[in-house]
C-alpha cells in the first residue's frame, strides 16, 4: 500500500482540528486527529518508519525508533524558499505537528544534490546531531558549543577534519568558515548531517539556523525566536531527523492548499513520499508562515 494512496483517503476526510499556530510553543497533549481506521493508523506509521530507516514495530516507540523529525519542502527544486514544520511521535506510536509550517530559507540554487562551493541545499533524510550558536545555550538537550573566534568548521577537502566542527586559532584551510565571524545567523544553529561519512566534495557546514530573510549558501534558515524554539524541543534521545524535499503540494506565496487537500508527490519514489505522508499530517494547511 503505498503512501501516496494512503494521502488520497486522508484527503478525503478531512480534518478535526484547527491548523497548528505559526508561531512555536511547547506540545501540547492534544493528539492529531486518526483516520479512525486502526489498520490504517498502523500502515501510516510503519510507511514512515520504513522510509526514515528505523523499520521497527511502531505499537510501541522503541529507544532507537525517529521520533522527531523536522520536514522541508519546497514545491520546485529551484525555489530559494520553502516550508518547515517539525513533527513528534507520541508514545501510541502517532505522529502530529509541533512547530510550524513556517516560512524556511534555502540555498539560492534551490534543493537538490549537495556539493562544496554550491549554494544548494542538500535533498534527503539526514540526522541532527550537534548544535552551537553564538548565543548561550538556550537549554536544548542537544550536544551544544557557544561560539568563540576560535570555532571553525572544516571546509578544506584536502583536511583530515573536513566537515567537522575545529577549534583553533588559524583556519583549517581554504573553504572553511570561522564560526563567530558569520554573526547573528549562527545566533542559534544545529548541523544537518547530510555528509557523515566527510567525503570532501559532497558538502560540508550545511546546518539549519537562523534567517537574515534571504537565500542561503545551501542552509535552511528560520526565524531566530523559531530556530531557539526547536532546539529546545529537539532530543538526541528521539534521534531527531531532518528530510528535505521538493514536493509539489507543498504552499507557495501565492497559491494555498486548503483543509482535504491531497498533497502529491513530485518524485514518484519513497523519498517524495515521505515528505508527502508529513505534510499529509497538517490539519488544514493553509501556507502560514512564521
């Protein structure tokens, strides 16, 4: 059964709750809305563990099983901006919305495949792992590094730290970016693992931070108040991930998808489907934007 026809029935039914607020807050106990088909139920929730790699009953949340995850989608590849919302499964095993959708930034070539000295963000489903920021921890539960002039991240792919976080008084090399110099963006950043094995060439510093309201170097950017939110929210405990995709339901500017709305797939593969199931998940999106 693929998602893409689950989306269908979803579609058709509508939705029980109001559109989550754009502006961030803490979980709320408040469950998103089942199909009330318990079978169904259990296919969504095992389509989305089988694509984020986990494949593990989900009846009961395991302690290796994604239970964060945080979706960005634009609706073509090429589009410097796009929608972020941040999920959560509960301990039933059920996925609802916590953050968003909000207005995300991308890289000025768009989405697609991450290489170094191209300003795209990276396509695909990666983990979070460690976050930083120039500003004092926020009190995320994230491995988390105050910045100092010292802090650099590795971009010389002839360095054996490329792609990794180096604290040193001299820059590792050519492409590498001093931390502190980059200001208030980096106020609140986390790393978006899209090159762990640190192949050079394949991308490095690609991270989710805060927005200065323009394109990015191949980044995703949110508001500052959202970015301190979800990094608050974020656990390491619930492997958070990060997908990333175009999708071409996925609310635009000027176009909105109203409550019911079937969101479809651009990809025709399990990666579209994936950000298709998420984004199936918002009660009545309706394009907000943080």
């Amino acid at each position: 059964m693929s998602i893409g026809l689950v989306a269908v029935v979803l579609g058709g039914m509508g939705s029980a709750a109001a559109a989550p607020s754009g502006t961030p807050s803490t979980p709320s106990k408040s469950v998103l809305p089942k199909t009330g088909i318990p079978e169904l139920d259990s296919v969504l929730n095992s389509l989305a563990d089988n694509l984020l790699g986990t494949g593990q009953d989900t009846e009961k949340v395991g302690p290796n099983q994604t239970q964060q995850v945080i979706v960005v989608s634009a609706a073509k590849a090429s589009d410097t901006k796009g929608q972020l919302t941040a999920f959560e499964r509960d301990t039933t095993g059920t996925w609802k919305p916590i953050y968003g959708p909000m207005t995300a930034y991308l890289g000025s070539k768009g989405i697609g495949e991450a290489k170094d000295n191209v300003p795209r963000t990276p396509k695909g489903t990666f983990a979070l792992d460690q976050a930083f920021g120039l500003k004092a921890n926020p009190g995320t539960a994230m491995p988390y590094f105050q910045v100092t002039p010292r802090d650099w991240w590795d971009g010389n792919m002839n360095s054996p730290t490329y792609n990794s976080h180096v604290r040193s008084a001299t820059s590792p090399g050519a492409g590498s970016e001093n931390l502190y110099d980059m200001g208030a963006v980096y106020n609140y950043a986390v790393n978006i693992a899209s090159n762990p094995q640190r192949i050079p060439g394949k991308g490095s510093a690609m991270f989710l931070h805060a927005s200065n309201n323009q394109p990015t170097e191949g980044c995703v950017a949110i508001e500052e108040g959202a970015m301190r939110d979800i990094l608050r929210w974020l656990d390491p405990a619930k492997n958070p991930k990060i997908v990333i995709g175009v999708n071409k339901g996925t609310p635009t500017d000027e176009t909105a998808n109203t409550p019911g709305t079937t969101l479809g797939s651009s990809e025709g593969n399990g990666f579209g489907d994936l950000v298709n199931f998420f984004l199936s998940l918002i009660p009545g999106l309706s394009g907000s934007s943080r």
